[in-house]
C-alpha cells in the first residue's frame, strides 16, 4: 500500500492535500447495457443507424445501438453477440433492427427473413423480446431458437430445452415449449399450428459449429468472460507472460510504425457518444477493455488482472490538444498506458471529464505512480496535469483535424516531436460535434431492403427506445425508423409466461481460469467458420453416393386420427414414434409429416411451410 510520503512524490497529479484521508467519491457510470458487437459479416450485409443519409456497408466490430437496422442480400449472413454466450444470427435476405438495449432486455424486430438466437447462458431477470409481422415472442430461457419471416407466416423452433412465449396482436398468449415448432399467420385473425421439431439443416448445424468454436477459446483463460471477441485473438496473435504487466496479447504481423487506434476510425453512438471501430477482425477487446503497452519494441494488449465484471469502454485512450498538423492545431488521441485513468467524454454530468477505472483491476497509475483511491478523492486530480506514457512512443499519438473528424474521416497523421511540444490533455473529452457522417461505420453504396420489407408493422409487447433526444443533443437530426412504428399490445391476464410459470432461469457457475499462464498451451485454433466455408468443409467430408438404384419407399401406416377428448384431432404415426402431445388446455400439437407423407399424398406441411427435404426427414 503507498504511504503518505510516496503519493506525494506525485508532482505532476496536483493532489488536494486536504482530501489525502477521505475516502474515494469515484463517480457511478452510467447504466448502460454493454452494446451487442458485430462479430461476422458474409456477403452483403447493409447498415443503418438512425440520424444517417442512407444505408452503408456494415463493419465488424461495430458497437450496435437502439435503432440500428441490418440488412443481408442474397447469401449473406451476420452475427452479433448479446452476452458472454449468446448470440445472434441473421441469414440471408433477412431486415432485423435492435428496437431496444437495456441491461437486462433486448428488443428485436425482424419483418423478413431468418434469424437464431443461439442462448447457452441467460443471466436470471434477463429477456429477450423478438417483434415480427404476426406476433411477438418472448425468450427467458437458454436455448437455440431459429426464426423464419414470409410474406404470411411465422415460424418460431425452440431447440435445447428452449422456450418461449408467443404474444399474438390481439393480446392471446402461447406457450411454445422445448423441441417445438410454432407456425403463426395472419395478425388480427391469427391463426397458430404447433409441430414437433423438425430435424436440422445445414444453417441450423452451422450455427451449433460456429457457436462452439467461439465458445472453445484459449484466450479466456486470460480475459473475463464477459468481454467479447476473444476468440478471434486466438487466431491474430499470441498470448505471454512478462512480470511487469503479467498476461499479454501481442497482435500477428502489424506493419512498421503501427500503433493502436490507427487503422480504424471514430462512430457516434447515441449513448456512448465517439467510439472506436477497428479495421481489424480482432479489433474489439483489445480496444474496449484493458490497456496497450509498449515493451521490448513491439505493442501488446494488456487486459490486466481477470475481474469478475468488465466494463465496456466506447475507447481507451486519452484525448489531446494543442497538437500541430499541416492544417493547424488538430484533434490527436493515444492509447492508455498500463494502469491509466480514463477521462470519459459521454454519460451523465460529473461523470464526463473525472478520472475513472471502471473495470480494471491492476494499479492504478497517475504520472508513473500509483493511486491508492481509498485515500486519495479521485475528483480532486487535476486531468490537465496527467502526463500520458505513451505518447513518448514514436508515431503512438494519432491526430486530425476537427473537421475531418466530423466529417467520417478515416485516414490520419502522425504528428512529430516538433508538433507535439505544445499537447495537453483534454479535460472533457473529445469536442467535436459529429455529423451524419459519423453515424454510419462503412463508405459507398449499400443494398437497400424492398420496400414491401421496410413497410412491415410487427407486433410488440412495449414501445420501441427512440434515440432521437441524444441525436438531437449531439446536434443531429432526429432518427428515422425503418418502418412504421410497432403495433404494441397488452397481453391477456392471466396469459401463461413460460413453461415454468414466473420462474427465472438459474445463471451457470462462474468459469474458472487459470492464472499464470507463461505462453500458449496449444495449438493455435482455426477461426470460428463463416457460413460458406462451413459449408465447404462439410461437402468435402460427406462419402460420396454411389450410382446404384435406390428402391422405392415403403410406405408408412397411415396415420391415427382419432381425436382425443377434450383434444382437437391431430397426426399420430401408428406405431407412436416421436411422438408429442399436447399439454392439457393447449392447442393440440402436429407432427412434422415426413418425408414419405410429403411425397404419396403430394402435399407439404400445413401453414404454407416447405415440404421437408429428403435428408432432413430421417
């Protein structure tokens, strides 16, 4: 612990004496739920964030907020993570927007198109509402649900133990347990057939591979569970342990001069105001978490000592001023040093420009020396005085003018020694007001969703969250929805919840890490696979068929019809295989006829469903 006579030796912090004894006033930050990230991009995937001109190509590691919209063409798919475990698929020619982002409720819209939420850990009170043209549905429990969205009906497969509540727009509730399949259509008159789950597909099977390879990384053991991205350092670098700073991650192949918060650039978010987007696939923890430090001649992510629960930061450097450029004196930006305060520049006020070390749970270093906040008023360091260690590392300060920063720029300088005598830090932050420029993360042109697609009014449980008084605040224009506003609808009383009444899913047990750590253990992973590459591998693996004659099927027994009392009548196979039956009081459940039954009687699957392909029906 330092005594009194070391944190005096902090001449540059300009303590107030007189607060030496009293106990830390660190000031609350705001209570904002930590934004879903862009992890997969395949394709053509557009997006749109309200207060922007048009649509514009999506960007990985884009900080989703409330309001934003994604849009995937023809053979695309996106992926955002929503928590530690769980994660967000969108399939191909699919409109989603984030309708609302709470720290224990996500809303989500979707008017066309397929989506999965891939849920391995739901936190207890926690909910997630997905909002779509024929009813909404309500998920508050672990499981694997896959969405599809046509032009009449939706439909709505829970997997893994899996459950959810379907809320229809005259307020009726369903319950859809576990391995069911629900088939909603029409919206005032709507009418719901519920099936056993079908078998599989490819999308489904990917999502299940993709997941696992995310959840199976050997950089957690170094990270919190709570940040996200870390299995793509697996594949961008390597882990070692130094005893000045303990674990690091040092980045592949960087090209000379690099420095962090280079290659990249700044987008407005409506609640965390100027965040960071790096250009690179592995550009989220190490620019969210942690701190950079310079050692040995390279660069290195230090995410510190594992806390039990991270904070997200929009960034984690320090903003400058006084920094000379060709066009005059410029806005410049460097990486935190290890154990750095950070100055916020967003939430509520006397939080932004008071020094702060939310989430991080190494020392806390002022000028070299270490803070003791338990005696030292944090309020009471004089920002303008910090001296910031990396910015004695050649070309480590990035800086551009205020108007290209306002206007999306996306290409910097690198000031000299010469232009950095005169920098001081910036007691509030970044200034710079943003422009409609800064609220999209990708340039040119983007696939625009068919109108008939954006004109689709869904039904939801709440109101959606309407960023428009921050936009406004920021000097933007209010926002502008995709689509018209929801039909919002109050549920019956006495609708039932879930299948467990009002309970509330238990967490799973914290994960354990190992500490200590000197190098890697084993060999690097492959990258979590993209849809096609999934694809590619399987073709390559799956035996051949041999050009032989198959014979024909044999024909199933025709199915029982005979109604149960109190039951609507509903498809038995005769020898009682895979069967499901309805809960009393519930409408009766249908198998999902199979493939023998799609092909003798040359029907599909009621509600307008596809019949099943020969591979998925065995």
């Amino acid at each position: 612990m330092m005594n009194r006579a070391a944190i005096l030796t902090c001449v540059g912090c300009a303590l107030f004496l007189g607060s030496l004894t009293a106990p830390a006033q660190e000031v609350a930050p705001p209570n904002a739920a930590t934004p879903p990230r862009l992890g997969l991009i395949e394709g053509q995937v557009s997006f749109l964030r309200p207060g922007a001109q048009d649509w514009a190509p999506a960007r990985m590691n884009t900080a989703l907020a409330a309001g934003d919209s994604i849009y995937t063409g023809p053979a695309s798919n996106a992926e955002f993570q929503i928590g530690k475990r769980g994660y967000v698929r969108v399939g191909e020619s699919t409109q989603l927007q984030l309708t609302a982002l709470e720290p224990d409720y996500l809303q989500i819209k979707v008017t066309a198109g397929e989506a999965s939420l891939d849920l391995r850990e739901l936190l207890p009170g926690h909910t997630v509402e997905v909002d779509t043209p024929n009813a909404a549905f309500t998920v508050e429990h672990v499981g694997y649900y896959r969405l599809n969205v046509d032009q009449t009906a939706t439909t709505l497969i829970t997997r893994r133990g899996g459950s959810a509540t379907l809320a229809a727009a005259d307020g009726q509730a369903t319950r859809v347990n576990a391995s069911e399949e629900l088939v909603i259509s029409g919206v005032d008159a709507a009418t719901v057939q519920t099936y056993a789950a079908p078998d599989l597909d490819p999308w489904d099977r990917w999502n299940y591979s993709r997941t696992d390879a995310l959840l199976d990384s050997m950089s957690v053991r170094y990270v919190p569970p709570d940040v996200y991205g870390a299995a793509d350092l697996d594949h961008s670098g390597s882990w070692r342990t130094v005893p000045e700073y303990g674990p690091i991650w040092i980045p592949d192949a960087m090209p000379a001069g690099w420095a962090p918060y280079s290659s990249g650039h700044w987008l407005y978010d409506p609640v965390f105001g100027w965040t960071w987007v790096d250009d690179a696939p592995w550009g989220w923890a190490p620019y969210h978490y942690g701190r950079w430090v310079f050692t040995n001649g390279y660069w290195a992510w230090a995410p510190g000592p594992v806390v039990a629960r991270p904070v997200y930061a929009p960034a984690l450097v320090a903003w400058l001023g006084g920094v000379r450029i060709s066009a005059g004196v410029g806005v410049g930006w460097v990486a935190l040093g290890w154990g750095e305060p950070l100055v916020p520049w967003w939430g509520p006020r006397g939080f932004v420009g008071t020094p702060w070390w939310g989430g991080w749970g190494g020392p806390r270093i002022v000028n070299r020396s270490v803070v003791n906040t338990t005696t030292v008023n944090v309020t009471t360091i004089n920002v303008r005085n910090i001296t910031y260690v990396n910015t004695q590392v050649h070309n480590a300060v990035i800086a551009t003018s205020s108007e290209e920063l306002g206007h999306g720029a996306r290409e910097y300088v690198r000031p000299s020694a010469e232009q950095l005598r005169d920098w001081h830090p910036a007691e509030h932050g970044i200034q710079v007001r943003p422009t409609a420029s800064n609220l999209v993360p990708g340039e040119g042109r983007a696939a625009h969703p068919p109108q008939e697609i954006a004109d689709r009014q869904v039904v939801a449980l709440r109101a959606p969250h309407d960023p428009g008084p921050s936009l406004h605040a920021a000097g933007l224009a209010g926002p502008e929805r995709a689509g018209p506003a929801p039909r919002v609808v109050a549920l019956r009383p006495g609708a039932p919840v879930n299948q467990q009444g009002s309970a509330r899913p238990v967490a799973s047990a914290p994960e354990q890490h190992p500490a200590g750590l000197s190098a890697v253990e084993r060999a690097r992973p492959a990258p979590p696979p993209t849809f096609n590459d999934w694809r590619s591998r399987q073709a390559s693996v799956e035996p051949r068929e041999t050009a032989v004659a198959r014979p024909a099927p044999t024909p199933l027994a025709a199915p029982n019809t005979q109604a149960r009392a109190g039951q609507a009548t509903h498809n038995e196979p005769a020898s009682g295989a895979n069967e499901r039956r309805s809960l009393p009081g519930e409408p009766a459940m249908k198998l999902r006829p199979t493939h023998a039954e799609n092909t003798t009687s040359g029907k599909g699957r009621e509600a307008g469903a596809a019949p099943c392909k020969e591979h998925e029906c065995r």
